[in-house]
C-alpha cells in the first residue's frame, strides 16, 4: 500500500484541501507541520490521484509530493482522519471517533430499538450523524454529498417514503430518515456499501432497508416521492432513459454533476420524465440539481 503526501504553504491549505477532496473522496489524512500542511491518502498502485492531478489541486500552494510504502493497517489509518462536517446548520456528520457537537441531539444508543423520526420543523435541533464509511464512499465531507444534504434541507415537504439510489455508505439515506423521510430504502452495487449503510443506519437509530442492486443493468430504477441520486453521469443519463419502476418521483434530487455535465442531466430528465429543474447547488467543481415534477 502507498502513501503519497502533499505538504502545501498554510496560507492556502483550505483551498488545497477542497480540491484535494475532489480527487479523494473519501477523505485525506491531515498533519500539521506549521507553516507547512500535509494532507495525504492512501491506496494501491493505479488507486490514487495522479501526480499531475495532485500538482494541479495544490496549485501555487505545493511544497512537495511524496510517496511512500506503508504497512497494511492503512484502512484503520485512513479512517482516522475523517472531518466533521455540518450542514445548514441542521446536520452535522461525523466520524464515530469525533464527539458529538454539545448543542448536538444525542443518538440512540446502538442496540436500541430504531427510533422514530421526527417530522421536519418539529425539531430545529442540529441532528448527530454518525457515519463510519468503512469501504463505502460517504463521509458526508464529499462537495456531492454535501450539495445533496443541502438539497434536501432545503425541500419543504420532508416526509413520505424516499429512496437514495447508490447509497454508499447510508450518509443521505440516514440523514434523510432523520429529518422526516420514512419509509427510507437504500440501493449500491457494492456488497461492503450494503453492509456499511445497513450498520450505520443501526448505530445512528434509523431503520432504512437496503438492497444490493446494480442500478446500471437492473432495468428501471427503485422509485418513491423523493428519490435521491448522488451517481455519476453516465448512470444518471441511464436513469433518465430507462426511467423508475412506478411512477416518477415527484422530487429528483441528483448529483455527482461536474459544473459543465448539469445542463446535459437537466435536460435529459426534462425530456425523458417530466422531471423540470427548480434548483441548483454548486460547490468547487460539483452541481447538484433538484427536479420535480
Ligand atoms: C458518489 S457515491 C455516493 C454515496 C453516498 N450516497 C453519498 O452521497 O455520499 C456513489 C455510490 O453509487 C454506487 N454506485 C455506482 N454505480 C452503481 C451502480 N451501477 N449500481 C448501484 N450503485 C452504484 C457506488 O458504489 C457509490 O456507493
């Protein structure tokens, strides 16, 4: 396994660090060096950003690159550096190593039964969020998950059944049960999302059925009055040309949109679904659209 390491000037480390973000979504290591911030990742050979990427990301902020070998508890190591990250106000998203925020509603205890969600606007407090992303994308730190997280913050009906096609690691899924949403179902190609979102939702006191589908060959998408889709391009044009099974939501939320790709994914489900844009969120490179009908 390698580990490769940007040092980039403090001045600039937060623009660093959110286009880093975007290269590795699912989180850098960060070490304090004084003047100086290393941000690093971890992966085999072909896994990671290419040096010219990286060099771009840091910009006139980089100090240097480095590479090296590292031992094979690099999965525990990477996962301890996750950063919290609140949402409106309303969400905050954290590791299970990060204490809550104090102003943060508590969770239910693990082993608890799930607990029932509050309808939105019942309760203005700042909801604990606890994901552990194990291999699944989905720290809730991604701009793609945050634009979708902000998206359904700002929908004013936040109740009913939703369904949140490529799942990862549950962050959406359980956000979404949390804020009303229910019945909540979940849907990834990846056994090891299934198995995370499905033990985050437990931890976070939520129930959300997940099912291991392949959305690309598995026919007409899961279908529900709010439907979210934080996937790429590719599979959201196939969405939009094969359509759901039922009738189409009447809320689209869909992300994972490069800035240039949103125009292209509006039309398409303006076209094929009915489905008209009536928001947009953009963060760096990233445009989440919210449609309806
Ligand atoms: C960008 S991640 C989003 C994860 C999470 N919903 C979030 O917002 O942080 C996209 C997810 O879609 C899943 N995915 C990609 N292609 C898929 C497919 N053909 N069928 C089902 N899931 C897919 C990936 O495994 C991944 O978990």
């Amino acid at each position: 396994m390698i580990r490769l390491a940007i040092r980039v000037a403090r001045a600039d480390a937060e623009i660093a660090l959110a286009e880093l973000l975007a290269l590795a979504p699912a989180g850098v290591e960060e070490i304090d060096h004084g003047d100086t911030i290393e941000y690093a990742v971890y992966g085999a050979q072909g896994e990671l950003p290419t040096l010219p990427d990286l060099r771009a990301a840091a910009g006139a902020a980089l100090v240097e690159v480095t590479t090296t070998q590292v031992a094979d508890d690099w999965a525990t190591r990477w996962r301890a550096f996750h950063r919290p990250v609140t949402i409106g106000g309303r969400l905050h998203v954290r590791p299970p190593w990060i204490d809550p925020l104090p102003s943060s509603s508590p969770l239910v205890a693990s082993g608890s039964p799930p607990a029932t969600s509050t309808a939105a606007g019942q309760d203005d407090d700042l909801l604990d969020i606890v994901i552990d992303p194990n291999q699944a994308f989905g720290t809730g730190a991604h701009a793609t998950t945050r634009l979708c997280l902000q998206a359904l913050l700002a929908l004013e009906d936040r109740s009913g059944p939703l369904v949140d096609l490529g799942c990862g690691s549950g962050v959406l899924a359980i956000a979404a049960a949390k804020l009303g949403w229910d019945p909540v179902a979940g849907f990834d190609h990846e056994h090891e999302a299934v198995l995370a979102a499905r033990e985050n939702a437990r931890v976070n006191g939520v129930r959300i059925d997940v099912t291991e589908r392949d959305l690309l060959h598995g026919g007409p998408s899961p279908s529900a009055p709010t439907v979210v889709a934080n996937l790429l391009r590719p599979l959201l044009e196939q969405i939009a040309r094969s359509g759901f099974a039922g009738p189409p939501p009447r809320v689209l939320v869909v992300s994972g949109l490069l800035r240039e790709e949103a125009d292209g994914i509006a039309a398409a489900f303006a076209a094929e679904q009915g489905l008209c844009e009536r928001a947009r969120g953009e963060l760096d490179e990233w445009t989440a659209l919210t449609l309806s009908s």
